[in-house]
C-alpha cells in the first residue's frame, strides 16, 4: 500500500479504527503502570503503548522512538526529494553509483521478498503507482485513471527487485522503467525498528500499532492483546484475534486509499501482472514475527487472491492468513481458523490445506 508521510508531530493520544483495531478494553480504569502515546507521522496515527515501566523510562523510550520515525520519514518518503529520491534518479541511469546505507536494508530484504511473492510485492513499480496518481496525498485531484496504452506500454518492459545489481561497494539499474516505493514495506519495517528499539530500553510488554497496523510484545496486563480486524464492506469489526510473546498483524484492504471515476472505484493494490487494481480480494490479514515480511506479505496475498494465495503464503512463510474474497467468502489456513473469533455472525469458512 501506498503511505502517505506528512509532518512528523505528536498529538493528543485517541481511539481510532482503520484496517486492524487495538480492543483495549476502554471501560476499564487506567493501570498506574500503563504509558500510552500517539503520533501523526508516516501518514498515519501511531500508538505506542507500554505496560509494567516506570513513566520515566516509558517517556525515555517514546522520545527515543519518536527520532526513529522522524529519520524514517525523512528518508523513506516515497515522492519527495530525499536519499530514495537521489537512488530512484540514478538507478534510471544504468550507471553503477556508490551504495546508500539509509535504503540498502529496504532493497536487500524487498528482493527476498518479491523473489518469495513471484513478483506479486514489487517496489520497483513506482512509476506504476505514480501514473495511477497514488504517489501524492490528495486523492481528490485525481480525475481519471491511466489510459491502457500507458499501462500496457509499462507492462512491455516491467521492471522488478531483480533489476537492481550490486558490484563491491556500488549498485546500479538494469531497467529504465524502475522506480522504488515501499509503501507496501516501510511502515511495517519502521515498526520493526522501533519494537526493537524498545527491547533495547528493557521494555517487554508493548504494542506500536500504525493506522491499525502492528506489533505486539509481551503481554497487556498479564493478558494477551486482543486485536480487531475491520469489516471490509461496513463499519466496525469483522473479527478478533489474540496476541502474546512477540507477533505482528497487517492488513491490507481495497477501503484504504481508492478514487472513483465514472462510477467505479479503484483502489491503490496495483497488480504488477494487469497493470490496475487486484480485483479479487477485499481484505487480507497476516499474523508474522516481523512486521516488515507481514506488511509485504499481506499486500502480496492481496493481489494473489482466492485461488493462489496459500501458494504464496507457502513460499513466504506465513502461518496465519485469512483473506476475504471480493463475493464475501472467507479463506484461511487452519491456523489462522484456530485464532480467529468473529465478533458478527460467522460467516461460512473455506479452508485451505494446512500451511507448513
């Protein structure tokens, strides 16, 4: 998914409900041990919460954390001048240019993963998403999606992770069509950083959770987290799901960002196979250690849909999928059935064979 990054600002901290829902039991008195945060950034509210620190190492920590976002921000914006900017203006040159240490880390583990996906995660499709006007923050100014002879123009020379060599200590482009944009990958990689950072303050019990989507350490008071997921086609929430010890949940649906034209709707999952929006699938959500691998992961199966899903869920090593299809059929692996309760009447389950 494409991510929004505007200013970087701390904000007064609120519920709020997007893709997947922190139930955090709002009736129930405020534990004294209970440090609780949001920030605006990555285009997004961010809430940290830690349970069982003293205030001041909470406040130490989120302050250490907050500075992990903002350089993040800074760096990995998508469509404004920074270090991807300058790596996205000299990869479409061909000519080899000394490696960037702020986006090595993004491209290495972005080519593992799109090898994983059969391309289906495919950062290297900035173009793509700019010429469907999902690279900018208003959706509203855009007017008509691309003509098909762009699209197919695009397609004849589609570019992929793979087309990005590296030679000793210098990298370069094979495609003149490649554009980098994590947007699928940067958030869920930002939240990784900053659990991990938490670790190195001590702290064994938190949730990040960004735009509802997140990664959950340790425990909630000697609970487990107990995490929403949104209904794709109304308000409210489709399903719970409980979390301990260290495991993150993403979700990627077609009601995040999307513009209508002429009376349809087109959404931001850009299929890198057709050109346009994955048409299969409403919502997917993924459970994962790392957020980073969930984050690509879900946007992946997204775009796979109903039929190969478990296939590529397979080769990524996910456990835990469940993706609701576009005619409201719910798919999962048997796992991920184990772990799910529906908070509305539940709906009719097809399972797949057990993931490995």
């Amino acid at each position: 998914m494409t991510i929004k990054f505007p200013k970087i600002s701390r904000v007064v901290s609120i519920l709020f409900l997007t893709s997947t829902l922190v139930l955090s039991g709002c009736t129930e008195p405020k534990p004294v041990n209970e440090f609780h945060e949001t920030v605006f950034t990555m285009g997004t509210l961010v809430e940290v919460t830690i349970i069982g620190e003293k205030e001041a190492l909470a406040e130490q920590a989120f302050t250490a954390i907050l500075d992990d976002f903002n350089y993040m921000h800074n760096t990995w914006h998508p469509w404004k001048y920074n270090a991807l900017k300058r790596i996205n203006n000299l990869l479409v040159t061909g000519a080899k240019f000394s490696l960037a240490p702020s986006i090595l880390p993004l491209i290495k583990k972005s080519q593992v993963l799109s090898k994983q996906s059969q391309g289906l995660f495919n950062p290297a499709i900035g173009q793509l998403i700019k010429m469907w006007g999902f690279h900018q923050d208003n959706l509203d100014e855009i007017i008509e999606p691309p003509e098909d002879e762009q699209i197919q123009a695009f397609l004849s020379d589609l570019p992929s992770m793979s087309d990005i060599e590296f030679s000793n200590l210098s990298m370069r482009g094979t495609n003149k069509n490649i554009q980098l944009d994590f947007g699928a990958f940067a958030k869920g990689v930002a939240v990784d950083t900053t659990i991990e950072h938490l670790k190195e303050f001590g702290i064994k019990n938190a949730i990040i959770n960004a735009g509802g989507d997140l990664r959950a350490i340790g425990n909630n008071n000697g609970r487990p987290w107990r995490i929403g997921i949104r209904n794709p086609r109304a308000k409210g929430v489709f399903a719970a799901v409980e979390v301990s010890g260290d495991e993150s949940v993403f979700t990627s649906g077609d009601y995040e960002r999307y513009f209508e034209s002429d009376g349809k709707r087109y959404h931001h999952i850009i299929d890198p196979r057709t050109g346009y929006p994955a048409n299969k699938t409403r919502s997917v959500t993924v459970i994962h250690s790392e957020a980073g691998t969930a984050d690509a992961a879900a946007t992946a199966l997204f775009i796979a849909g109903p039929e190969k899903w478990p296939e590529i869920a397979q080769a990524m090593g996910i456990k835990y999928v469940m993706l609701i299809a576009r005619n409201g059929d719910v798919h999962m692996n048997p796992a991920m059935a184990k772990r799910i309760k529906f908070t509305i009447q539940q709906p009719a389950i097809k399972l797949s064979k057990p993931l490995k």
